[in-house]
C-alpha cells in the first residue's frame, strides 16, 4: 500500500472546492524539458517550464499529471514545486493536492498587465474602435511562437467571445498573427515561421495546413494591409487584423476585430476595417515618436 502524499506545504483553511478531474489521457501533450539558454540558470529555467504546464493546462494538476506533462521525474516535481508553493507562485489544494498558479504570480501578471506601455498607448483607440464596430476588440504582441492578448474590450453584444487577456493564440490562424507576420521582412519573416510547430495544429477545418499556404496568405496581407481569420482559429469567429508599427517601420503588435459569423455586417470593409486601420495608424504614430516604447519591451 502506497504511503501518505507528502505535504508541499502547511495545511490552510481554504473555501468549499468542488475539485474537477480529467484523464491523464486528456492532458496536454508532454513538453520536451528545456536547456538552460544562459549558464548556470538550470534551476530557473526548470521552476519556469513548471509554471509554464501549469499555466497551459485548463484544470488544476496534480504532482503525478505535473510530472507526465513536464517530462520531469516525480522526484525533480516535487522539489521544484515544493520550492514554487513556498514563494506563492504555485498554489496546493490541501484536499485534493491539485496544483495551480499561485497568488504572487497573479499579483505579478496583474502588474505588468497594468503597466504595459503598448496597452496604455493604445487603449483609447481600442476603445474607439470598439464602439465604432460594437464589436470585441484585441491587442496583441508576438511571444516567441505565439501572440498573446494583452487587452480585449468586449463588444456589448449578449454573446461574449471566449477569449481571454494573457492567452497565447497561433500566429498561422490568427488576424492578429497573420497581421504581424506579413509585415516582418524576409529574414525576420524565415525566422518566425522557423519557430512555428509542424505541422500546423488543425483548429477547425479552415486551419491553413502548411507553411506554403500561409505564405501565400501572408503575401495577400502584405499586399492590402490588413488579414482574416475566417473560422480558422475557432469555429462561428470572423476576425480582421492590422498590425501596429513602431521605430524604422518594424510591426510590434497587432489588433483584430471580432465578430460572430451570424452578425457580420454586409460591408465589412467598411464596418470594420476602415476604423481598425485608422486605429492602427494612430497608434503606430504615437509609439513610433515615443521613446520609452522604442524597445522590444512591449508587454
């Protein structure tokens, strides 16, 4: 018989929870463990492929789902999130022992977030560009392969998009993605698609299946200015998406507009990319003459 599970930490009184189980068949697939990229940051850059299962996985895990998703034996796990519930960045439920992400590392987010320099030069144009389509609004900025939202303004519409601020999203099957990407010169562009997984992820059956394919749409973006996504990342969702530009012409960020398949307007060319393109032209001037938004540092 198997002994008690160790304690990660000192049992608190928590509130009722209804804990919610899933197969080990339904977990995410396993991540390779990484390589520290800079010497001697080994120990950091395992607490932080930790965080980042966890982080990607939709329910709560616990040390045994941890270790099948990172790669890591069970051992390496439980010293590692031993030392991560410690700081509060993970969080132990002490009746069913499932992990999720701690409170210090929301309050963390929750302050980039706040203090992102892209999102506060952009965020009155998205809210003008919101209410001129009455339709959901996204900011996003590339994060390695993916873009992630780092704001959405919610149409007033009864039926919300599912979306969320901090998700990272496909470039291949996205408006934002594709906005971004078409923009990028050559080498820029080879290096992008060189980080994109293959093959492609099949989100619907409008997915783009190949790198040859998404250049071909890509070139299309490039040539008038804007992207679709057209049910190709989420089925029912129709987005438009323009990139954002800042010093020497380079994108740094795009933003889509979303609408439901049902709703879409009859000229979409004029309900929603005119103003998404105005909006995009007036952030892009006023970052491309700021300074402090120069850099890379745009989360």
């Amino acid at each position: 018989m198997a002994g008690p599970r160790r304690s990660l930490r000192p049992r608190l009184p928590l509130p009722p929870f209804k804990a919610k189980f899933f197969a080990m068949s339904e977990l995410p697939p396993v991540a390779n463990p990484p390589a520290a990229q800079v010497a001697g940051t080994a120990a950091f850059s395992k607490f932080m492929h930790v965080l980042q299962v966890v982080a990607d996985t939709p329910e709560s895990m616990t040390v045994a789902e941890l270790s099948k998703c990172s790669g890591y034996p069970r051992p390496t796990v439980y010293r590692t999130v031993a030392a991560l519930v410690a700081e509060r960045l993970l969080a132990e439920h002490p009746v069913t022992g499932k992990l999720s992400l701690g409170p210090r590392l929301i309050q963390l987010a929750s302050r980039s977030w706040g203090r992102s320099e892209m999102r506060l030069a952009a965020v009155e144009n998205l809210k003008q560009l919101r209410d001129l389509t009455g339709e959901t609004v996204h900011l996003a900025v590339p994060n390695g392969q993916h873009m992630v939202y780092i704001e959405k303004l919610e149409s007033p519409s009864v039926v919300q998009m599912n979306s969320r601020i901090g998700t990272n999203v496909s470039m291949y099957s996205t408006a934002v993605g594709k906005a971004y990407l078409a923009m990028l010169d050559e080498p820029a562009l080879q290096a992008a698609l060189d980080m994109l997984p293959l093959p492609f992820a099949c989100h619907t059956p409008n997915t783009v299946k190949n790198t040859e394919a998404l250049r071909e749409q890509l070139a299309a973006v490039r040539q008038r200015g804007w992207a679709v996504d057209d049910e190709e990342n989420e089925a029912g969702i129709y987005c438009f998406g323009a990139p954002i530009f800042g010093q020497n012409g380079i994108p740094v960020a795009a933003i889509s507009v979303s609408t439901l398949r049902f709703r879409q307007k009859p000229d979409p060319e004029s309900a929603y990319v005119a103003p998404l393109l105005e909006a995009c032209h007036a952030i892009s001037q006023r970052i491309a003459g700021t300074p402090m938004l120069a850099s890379n540092d745009l989360l």
